[in-house]
C-alpha cells in the first residue's frame, strides 16, 4: 500500500481549480486505472485520493462513484472502492464487441482511406518500438490504444468512435497486466504490423483475417491470466 502511494503520489497532479475538482479528480484517478497503478483487490479510499490531490474529501467521493457506476470500481459498503473485477463471460463480451467494430470498418476503410491516415498506423507502430525499447509500459499501451481509436476515426463514424474509446479504457483497467506480460508487447506489435501491411495493400480480408487472430490472441491472454489471479487470490 505505501509502496503504492509513493508512486501515485508522483503520477498525480494537485488541483487548484475549486469548479472542477470532480472533473479533474476523475480524469486523474482514472488515469491510475487505465494505466494499472491500482492494485487489483485492494481497498483505496476517498480520503486516500483527498489527501494526495489535496482537496476535499466529497467531490472524490463523487467522482469515485461515477466511475463506479461507469463500471470501473465497486464501492464496498462504505469502506472504500476496489477494482472491478470482471468475469470471463465479462471479458470475452468486450471482445465479441470489439470485433464487430473493428472488423466492421476494417471492411469498409481498406482501399478507401487517404494516404495520411495510412501513414498514420506506421507512426504508432514506430511509438510502440520506440516505447517497448524505453521500457515505458504506460506509454506502449497509449500507442496501442491510439493504433485502435485511429482504425476506427478513419471511418468517421463519431458514435463508433465513443463507444471504441470507452472500451478500450475498460480493457486497460482489466488486461493491463496480460497485455504488458514478457514477450507480449512485441507480439502485440508483429500482429500489428501484418493487420498495417495488409491495409497497405488493399487486401481487405486480409485485414480483417490478421485483426482477429491478434484480438483473440489479446483476448485469451486477458482471460488466462484473469482466471490465475481469481484462483490464487
């Protein structure tokens, strides 16, 4: 716990605007979950978070709620909040809708989109190497997630787009361990690289082929590795 804090401590900003301190302390509390800086089962409450942003105690609370009610915590009868922990039916749901997105648009942008939003996906495959090479975990997975969110903004579909966004910050909170395992993220970057060829070359099915096998693959690390933290608790 205190090895925990001595590290939130330096991730997390103090706020100065009195209107939007539910706004900020959300964003920055979520910013924790998203990156796998709580620890999966335990205990954190609002006065925790009060202290080390430096504000009061109720709008933590209140932007701890929302995120509960988001489905990213569950508060525990007054005690605090904890990770939601989430069921293998739960996970395998985040990915059965995944690939209905993103292979949905696969199918359409290929051969479709401009050169510069082609160009785009190598950019972030260069910021995942460059990433992976630092060791810089946090920013490896905000490139991954970026390569996904751009996949979805070249079909220009706003409402995709939202729902993406929310989901992928869901699949953070509860893979970010299997997804940053040893020797995953260069396999995240090699499934990567072949969905980019075949975009490339205009080879929709192909595409959508090399997309499915690296969600499934993201998908059964999550699952695994879900189901070895839920039988050692």
């Amino acid at each position: 716990m205190c090895s925990m804090l001595h590290v939130v401590n330096r991730e997390m900003q103090r706020i100065e605007k009195p209107e939007s301190l539910k706004v900020t302390a959300r964003a920055e509390i979520k910013k924790l979950l998203v990156t796998g800086r709580w620890e999966q089962g335990t205990l954190y409450s609002a006065n925790t978070f009060a202290d080390l942003l430096g504000v009061s105690r109720t709008p933590v609370r209140e932007a701890l709620l929302e995120l509960s009610a988001e489905g990213y915590l569950v508060a525990q009868d007054g005690k605090g909040f904890r990770i939601k922990e989430f069921s293998e039916q739960e996970i395998r749901d985040f990915f059965e809708t995944r690939r209905v997105i993103e292979l949905y648009v696969l199918e359409r942008i290929v051969g479709r989109i401009s050169s510069g939003e082609a160009k785009a996906f190598r950019a972030f495959q260069k910021q995942m190497r460059d990433n992976l090479s630092a060791g810089d975990k946090v920013a490896f997975l905000d490139a991954d997630k970026s390569f996904h969110l751009h996949l979805i903004d070249c079909h220009h579909n706003r409402h995709l787009t939202s729902i993406m966004d929310n989901i992928r910050d869901l699949i953070s909170v509860l893979g970010h361990e299997a997804i940053i395992r040893e020797g995953r993220p260069q396999q995240v970057i090699d499934e990567h690289q072949a969905v980019v060829e075949a975009i490339e070359r205009g080879d929709a099915k192909r595409a959508v082929s090399a997309m499915r096998s690296h969600l499934e693959a993201t998908e059964n690390y999550i699952v695994a590795q879900n189901q070895q933290r839920t039988s050692n608790p």
